[in-house]
C-alpha cells in the first residue's frame, strides 16, 4: 500500500508542460522532497520489491544517497523487483542515461526499452550558455515549463518559453516569481545554413554590445536548430501600436537615446573587430558585417533599450571580401531604392548602406511615433504608398529616390513646437536617405549625428525643467538657488562635449523633471539640485582624469560668462560644500572682482600699498637670461623678517603717455594707476583655481624717480632660485637639459589651462612666453630636478582687463618678449585681445614641442629684416617641418591652432556681443588647443611613458 501511494506522489510531482504535453519531466531535486530514509524504508517491506528483511536498511540509504531516479523508474514501471539487480550492478543514478542493450542484460528484454525511454524524464536536459552547437537525442527531455508561439516567418517561428531553474544556467531566475524566461527561434527544417546565424551572433557575443541581441544556446533535436534568446518586453512594432507611450519611453530623451543604442549596435557590426586569438596578438583586420532586414519587427524593446535581432540573413565577411551582396528578398518596405530594379524586379546589389537606408525608416516611424502617436504611424505608412510598376506598393522610396508622400510627411512634423529636436533629426535622416548608396553617412556616423541629438535633447528638457522651476521659486533665496541651478546646467553642457549619454543618467533626469513634491520650498530645491548633481556625477564617472580637467575647463568658461555680476558674487559666496564646483568658486570670485573693480571710478583703498624702500635687490649678481633679478621684501623688524620676492615694473615714462601739462595727463596715469590696483587685487584673491599658476601678489609700490609701478611677487618657499624656461631650450647646439615627451605635454597642458584661467576671469596677460615662464629645482643648478607640472607664469607689467578702452602703454618693442606677439598687435593694427594671447601661447607650444628656442629664428642674420607678418609663417612652415616628428599630429594641430587663431572678437564689441564673442573664442581655444593636449597626455599615460 506504502510503495502505491508512493507512486501517486512521484507521479504528481512530474512536470506536463503547457503547449508540450508529450514532454513530462521530473525537475531536478523534487524526489527529494518526497523520498526521505523512513518513506523509502516503508515502501520497500511491500514485497513486490523482493528485499530480504535484513537487507532492508541497506537498500533504503542507497536508495536516497544514490538510486532515487532508479528507484522511481522502476516504481513507475511496476518493475519494483529488479531494485536488486539495479544495486548490484551499480546501475544506479548516477549512470543514467543507460544503454538499452546494458538494460536488457540488468533488466529483462521486455522492460529494457521502457526504462531507456522513461530515464529521460528523470534526466531532463541541462541548458547551458555555450557558444558550441548540441545535438539532442531524441529521447533527450528538454526542461520547457511552459511554451507559446509569438511569431514567425518564412524560415522560423518563435516561442516564448518558461525553463525549470533547476534545469538551466542561462539566467538568474526572477526574484519576484522564480521563473526564468527565453525566447526559442525554432527555425524551418528546410531553411539553407541553419548554424549561419548561430555562428555570427555567437562571433559577435565575444565581444558583447547591449544593443545587438545575445544568443544564450542553441540546439539540434529532431532535425530541428533551435536559438535561445533573453527575452523581451515586446517588439518596435507593437510598441508603434501603443495608443500611449510605454513606461520607459515617457520622455523624448528616452526615445532619441535608445536610437543611438541601435545605430551603435549596427556601427559595431558593420565594422566588428574580432578578440585577437592570443593576448599579445595584435587587433585583427576589422570585419564587414552587414544585417540586411532592419525593420520594426526586427527591433527588440528591452526597458528603455533597443535591441537589433533575426540575424538569419546577416553576413560577416573578412576586410578584403567585396561587401556587397545579392539581395536576399528580405522586407522590401523597408528597404533602399537599390534592392530591385523597380519595373524588371531583379534583385539588386545591396550593402551595408542598404542598413543605413533601412535604419533611418525605421527611426522615421519612431519620429512620427513621437509627435503623433499610434494614428500618426497608420497615416504614415497609408502616405508612403505609391503606385507601382505592378500595382500599389507601400515603401519609402519610388524606386529611384525618396518618395513625395514619405516627403512631404516627415516635412509636416519637421517644426513640431514641442520637440525642439525633431528638426535636426529629420536633417540626419535626410542626408540617410540619398538614393546613392555611397552618399548616405556610415553607421558611425549616424551614431555621432544621434549621441547629439539625445544630449541636446536632455539638455532641452532640463532647461524646461529648471525654468519651470524658478517660476515657482519664492523671493527668499531666489538669488542662490538661481546661482546654483545655473552652475549645474553649465556642468551638465560641459559634460555633455565629451561623453554620450548612458543609463545611469536616465534615474536621477526623471526624478528631476517629475519627482516628489515637499512642503517646503528649500527642499524641494535640494532635492532637484541633488538629482542634477548627481546625473552629472553618473556621466562623469567613466571618464579619465584628464577628460574631467577638458571638462571643468569648459566649466569655469561657461559659468563666468553666462552670468551677471550679482550671480558670480552669490556663487562665489555661498557654500556648495561640493568638489566638483570647488574651482568655478574661485574663477567666480575672481571674475567678480574683476567687473566690480571695472565699475569704480577710482583705485580700491584697500589694495595694498607698499614701500619701495622696504625692497632690497639681491646683492649676487643675476645673470637675466637665467632668471629674472631676485628682490627681498622687509615685513618685520627682526632679523631675517623678509619675503624673497619678483618685482614686475610697470612704467608710464613712455611716449603713449600724454604731455604732463596737457589734460589727458591725469587721466591716463589715473587709468594706469587704477589698472595697477585692480590687477593687485585679482592675483590676492583666494582660493584660486587650481590652474591658475602664478605668484602670489603682496601689493605693489610707486618708484617716482623710475616713473613706474612695482608689482611685488612672493616667491615660493624654497632655499632653491627660479630659472627661465627658455634658458632651457637649445640655443645654438647647446642646451642645459633634455626633455622627454610626458615632461613636455605636462608643460604644455598646465600652461595653457593656466592661461584659460587668467581669460576666464576676465583679462588678458599681453606678454605670454617661455622668458615669462619660470621653474624650480628641487636643488640649485640641478636641472633634471625640476617639477614640469608646477610652472609658474610672470610677466604681468603689461596685463590688463579684457575691455577695449582699458588703458595699457601699447606694445613694448625693445624687448625679445616683442617677438612673441601676434602680428596685428605689434604692428598697432588691433588692440590687445585673448587672440593675441592664443598665438603667443603657440609660440610657447612651438618651443616646447621642439625644445627648441624661437631665438634661432628671429635672431637669426637670414630672418633678422622678416616682418612680424614674415616670422608668423616662418614659424608655421616650422610647425610643419618638425613639429609632428617631435610630438605627434594632435600637438601640431593645437599649436596651428593658435598660430592660425580667428578671433570673433572686435575691436569695439559691447554688453552681450562682446560676451557671446569672448565666450564663443574662449571655448574654440578649449577644443581645438586644450583639449588635445589633454588627451595626448592622457594617451602617454596609458602608455605607461615615464619621461
């Protein structure tokens, strides 16, 4: 009675699945729950088992450590009598699956056949991520819980499955239900090159991209190839059908980066690079892959994720193959004008430019999907068809070209109100939908057009949030939170030059533009703040350091001059407690003192003055080509109470100087006098950013009897003196020190960010050059000591702030530093702009690159007669000759860069011009100088160079 209720049990706990029910299985694990030592001890007394009684112990613990599927079998066979048997030939769980013919000898001819096909149930199959095809017995039980059909095509159909997880390694099972999902491709017995998909999509799983579909397995039984696929939310063209927008795609943003998910996808197989086969193997010649049926059905919805799938008609071929191919009858609708001859119906050649076509029609209906919904696609579609050499067809083209009907739709939604995007979309799609193959753009290039749509479109959508948000903010701390939704706005546009939008943004911009709303107004703010900052943290965390510091330059540009004076004071004040704005504090201070100095009529009272007769000059003599004249500063009354300090001269005995009777007198020493004051005031502020490398500004002095101001610099602390960069260049065929290649960009890069810095707060320094860049050795006259990465720049007897009418002498042409001025300045055809700062920046860079001193040049008996306009392209000519040699292409292009700089600043700009120009001149410099000497640096760090 025991060993029959048994069997009912063991019998209920099989498996029958859904949609297979000549498929039952035991899953693995459940007897377990059933057969314990004292219910297999019960069942085996009945004596259809035929089990001496004092073997009865024994047989019940082989039975559950070793015989369990065995001993269910046999129960199920009503065969309980060959337990015996099965024990003492070890024919227990652990052998199964059995050969029949072994089973005949063990068992009975008669039940041999029967046991062999029932094992399987007890031995259901083991799915497996694998990239190696299976062939599957046929007796081979696969562990399908649940089975339905979703779709299909001329060469497959789909399911939908549910597996046991006991019964595969696939996927984690899902937390909530314990169910593991997948998608069978069962594909047509008769279809040609059934591995063929298989096989790409396991060559491109090597290297996983999220947007190309992942093959788990796949699998032959029957005669038939299966696929296992992670399933998905739906298809794109059910999500077409939606009458409203699924929940992941509530925002444009959403939409416009899961196209540039799947164009990244197609970019990765049009141009695969395979996994070299051994690690120190170089990178393989790129491959040539190509999908040939893009189209809605074809485009998984996975989250807020696009997916490309049915790979059955895509190819890889090798670089030196012909990528083109005959098409394949794939989806005409979605197809390019070269797939068929539009009256014979011959099949054309067809390329990876043809996925470009059918990609651009497809994010068309997602366009139209946007701006009109569900409708607009049926409309869309009736719009596109046409009359046909053989009767109405619907596609986008009419056989040669874009049709008018596609036309004259997309136009219609081109200036959607709502969708500040949707113009420049459409412009993308447009240039995507030449009727020459080879005028259409490549994938990547299609993947950079959409990486700037999907950021400008976040970009949109926050500027609405955050102006939706100041109409709500109250007179109370308007002015702060205003401050600080701006600089997050600017971090959030800088950012956004050097990184593509990913997932971990799309959190924290939801919350911002719908999250929770709290009692009081403060909070709400810091909640929205919060999520700002840290969606821009999100996008900051892959990146490089050197990427940041191109970032925060951008930063600090946009931030001081997007602003008026009272937001710089209120950013400058106020504690953001956050690293990340830690130096657009600063450069917002500094810039604020810069406009409220520009503001007074008369000098500040509070710039310090200080006594001439309290400097002493170094008593050793100073070799001047070696390092400037070294001064000490008496502060105290003790012995050795002294700063050792640079004195820059500042002198108004000059012929610009008006006649001192005449009544342009006063004014002009009164604006130099002022000058000299504000600019003492800007280098004492503090903090300061961190890329503003120059000497701290004790005060300055009147020396009457050298008609001229003093600017008193303290030197750093340190027992060593400063030394000239340009001592250091070669002069002649003699140079004091070799520089290495990292030791140079390290230069180059700390001296422009320093320059940017001295911009963006609002002046400019009029005598860039290495004679004004000074370094410290760590020991005196011991060189190769120095620290590359601490310059320091001097020079500023001749600085002034960056408007027009601000007073200086002019250009001083006595002096070698005359021959590192731009052209158009030195030759008093323009006043002093940031330009002119530029292209001695160049020069600089041209020093340094080449370690090679410009006094070569212009000292020179052949070039001593040049114009100013000569030098300039004998220095380019230079660049050219030598410079990529030395340093590479990107350096020699910063550096043209500079000595090619067009300014967009005029001579007489005003108010918001003026700023639009200094900012537009500001970030250009940012991006074609800074940025790549940022990355050229970062490079020869990953390459591990030392010097």
């Amino acid at each position: 009675m025991a060993a029959a209720h048994l069997k009912t049990q063991i019998l209920q706990a099989k498996i029958h699945p859904i949609g297979v029910p000549w498929s039952a299985f035991m899953p693995e694990g459940s007897l377990s729950a059933i057969l314990d030592i004292q219910t297999v001890t019960e069942a085996l007394a009945d004596p259809t088992f035929s089990i001496p009684p004092h073997k009865l112990d024994d047989a019940a613990i082989i039975v559950v450590e070793q015989g369990m599927k065995v001993f269910s079998i046999l129960l199920e066979l009503n065969c309980e009598k060959y337990l015996s048997a099965c024990i003492e030939n070890n024919c227990l769980d652990s052998s199964l699956t059995i050969a029949e013919t072994i089973l005949a000898d063990i068992l009975s001819p008669e039940v041999a056949p029967h046991f062999y096909r029932l094992q399987f149930q007890y031995k259901a199959y083991t799915l497996q991520r694998s990239t190696f095809h299976r062939n599957l017995q046929e007796m081979h039980v696969l562990p399908y819980v649940k089975q339905k059909r979703i779709g299909g095509g001329g060469y497959s159909t789909v399911y939908e499955v549910e597996i046991h997880p006991a019964h595969q390694n696939l996927v984690p099972p899902s937390k909530i239900s314990g169910v593991v999902r997948a998608v069978r491709k069962e594909l047509d017995p008769d279809a040609q090159d059934k591995s063929t998909e298989a096989e790409l999509l396991f060559v491109l799983r090597s290297l996983r991209h999220p947007n190309i579909v992942e093959l788990l397995t796949y699998y032959t039984q029957h005669g038939v190839t299966n696929l296992l696929f992670l399933p998905a939310d739906s298809d794109l063209h059910c999500l077409l059908q939606s009458p409203s927008r699924p929940e992941h795609f509530q925002s444009d943003f959403a939409f416009f980066n899961a196209m540039r998910g799947l164009v990244s996808g197609l970019s990765y197989l049009h141009s695969f690079r395979p996994r070299p086969e051994q690690s120190s193997a170089p990178n393989q010649a790129t491959m040539h892959g190509y999908h040939n049926d893009i189209k809605p059905r074809n485009i998984l919805v996975r989250g807020p994720d696009f997916i490309l799938a049915d790979f059955g008609t895509a190819k890889l071929k090798d670089a030196l193959e012909e990528t083109s191919t005959s098409w394949k009858n794939t989806t005409y609708e979605y197809g390019g004008p070269e797939c068929r001859d539009p009256k014979t119906w011959l099949h054309g050649r067809v390329s990876r430019a043809n996925d470009v076509w059918s990609f651009s029609c497809v994010s068309a209906e997602v366009a139209v999907y946007m701006v009109r919904g569900k409708d607009g696609v049926l409309q869309f579609r009736e719009a596109r068809v046409h009359d046909g050499e053989y009767g109405p067809q619907r596609c986008f083209h009419d056989g040669v070209s874009l049709s008018p009907g596609t036309d004259s739709y997309l136009r219609s939604i081109a200036d959607a109100d709502t969708f500040s995007c949707m113009g420049e979309l459409l412009q993308l799609l447009g240039k995507a939908f030449q009727s020459k193959p080879e005028s259409r753009p490549k994938a990547e290039g299609m993947e950079v057009g959409f990486s700037r749509i999907t950021i400008r479109s976040v970009l949109e959508a926050l500027k609405r949030a955050i102006e939706d948000d100041l109409k709500t903010v109250g007179l109370v701390g308007r002015g702060v939170f205003l401050a600080r939704l701006s600089l997050e706005y600017n971090r959030l546009t800088s950012t956004a030059k050097f990184t593509r939008i990913h997932r971990t943004f799309t959190p924290p911009f939801s919350a911002f533009i719908g999250g929770p709303q709290f009692e009081k107004p403060e909070d709400d703010q810091d909640f929205r703040l919060n999520t700002i900052q840290q969606a821009v943290d999100d996008l900051l965390k892959p990146l490089s350091d050197h990427t940041r510091l191109s970032i925060d330059q951008t930063f600090c540009v946009l931030a001081a001059h997007s602003r008026p004076a009272r937001s710089l004071q209120e950013i400058s004040a106020f504690d953001f407690a956050t690293p990340e704005v830690s130096d657009v504090d600063a450069v917002a201070a500094m810039k604020y003192m810069s406009l409220l100095l520009q503001r007074q009529k008369s000098a500040s009272s509070d710039s310090p003055r200080l006594q001439s007769s309290l400097l002493r000059k170094d008593p050793k003599p100073t070799d001047l080509s070696l390092r400037p004249e070294i001064y000490y500063y008496t502060y105290g009354h003790q012995e050795g109470e002294e700063w050792k300090t640079l004195v820059e001269k500042v002198p108004y005995w000059v012929k610009k100087i008006p006649d001192s009777c005449g009544p342009e007198f006063p004014k002009a020493i009164e604006s130099m006098f002022r000058r000299v004051s504000d600019l003492v005031e800007v280098l004492r502020t503090h903090p300061r950013p961190s890329g503003l490398r120059v000497l701290d500004c004790l005060g300055s002095c009147h020396d009457a009897d050298r008609k001229c101001f003093q600017l008193v610099f303290a030197l750093p602390v340190t027992e060593t003196l400063p030394i000239r960069l340009n001592k250091l260049f070669q002069h002649g065929s003699s140079r004091l020190l070799a520089a290495g290649h990292r030791m140079k960009l390290m230069l180059a890069k700390t001296l422009v960010t320093c320059v940017q810095s001295i911009h963006t707060i609002g002046w400019v320094h009029k005598s860039i050059s290495s004679l004004n860049v000074l370094l410290f050795p760590a020991a005196e006259r011991r060189f190769e000591t120095i620290d590359f990465s601490a310059p320091y720049l001097v020079g500023f007897g001749s600085s002034r702030k960056s408007k027009g009418d601000e007073y200086t002498q002019g250009p001083v042409l006595n002096d070698s530093i005359a021959e590192y001025l731009h052209p158009d300045y030195r030759l008093k055809r323009s006043i002093a702009k940031r330009a002119h700062d530029y292209y001695s920046v160049g020069l600089l860079l041209l020093e340094i690159g080449l370690w090679y001193s410009l006094s070569n040049i212009y000292d020179n008996t052949e070039f001593r007669q040049h114009s100013p306009d000569e030098l300039r392209e004998e220095y380019i000519r230079l660049c050219h000759r030598r410079l990529e040699d030395a340093m590479g292409k990107p350096y020699q292009q910063a550096v043209l860069s500079c000595l090619l700089f067009d300014s967009s600043e005029s001579d007489d700009g005003e108010g918001d011009v003026e700023v639009e120009q200094v900012q537009r001149d500001q970030l250009d410099f940012q991006k074609h100088v800074a940025d790549p000497l940022n990355k050229c640096f970062e490079y020869c760090e990953a390459l591990g160079i030392k010097s």
